[in-house]
C-alpha cells in the first residue's frame, strides 16, 4: 500500500497495489474504490485534481494537475 498526494502535497487516499482498492476520507466520508486494470478514478481537491488509473494488476499511474499544470507518475510494486 502507498500514500497519494496532490499537487498541492496533500494527502488524497491511499492504493493497495495487491486488491487494486483506492480509499479516500473527504468532507467527513469514507470512499472506496475496487478498480480494475484500465479503470480509475479522479479526486478533486480545490482545484488539485489527481487521477488514479490502475494499469496493471500490480500498479497503478498517477496524474496530478493543478491550474492546468500536469505531472505524471507510476507507482509500482
């Protein structure tokens, strides 16, 4: 399991590479995800927005942007 942070640094949830679930707290909630290779998810937090794709069975892609701005990553296992 691995932290994903927004462009602004701040926390968005967390991804299990193992079952693909992605868990976020937002405005007092809990959401979870189970995403299958090829599906993901988008989080927007005041204007960082963070996209979680989930591009094999052991990892996932993360693009973050924030005011147009994009900057990509993969987090693998």
């Amino acid at each position: 399991m691995f932290e994903v942070y927004d462009a602004k640094g701040k926390k968005v949830c967390i991804c299990d590479e193992a079952n693909g679930m992605v868990t976020a707290l937002y405005k007092g909630r809990l959401f979870s995800a189970g995403l299958s290779v090829g599906n993901n998810v988008m989080i927007d937090h005041g204007g960082a927005v963070t996209r979680i794709t989930r591009d094999t069975p052991t990892s996932f892609k993360i693009e973050r942007s924030l005011h147009g701005d994009t900057q990509a990553g993969v987090k693998t296992k």
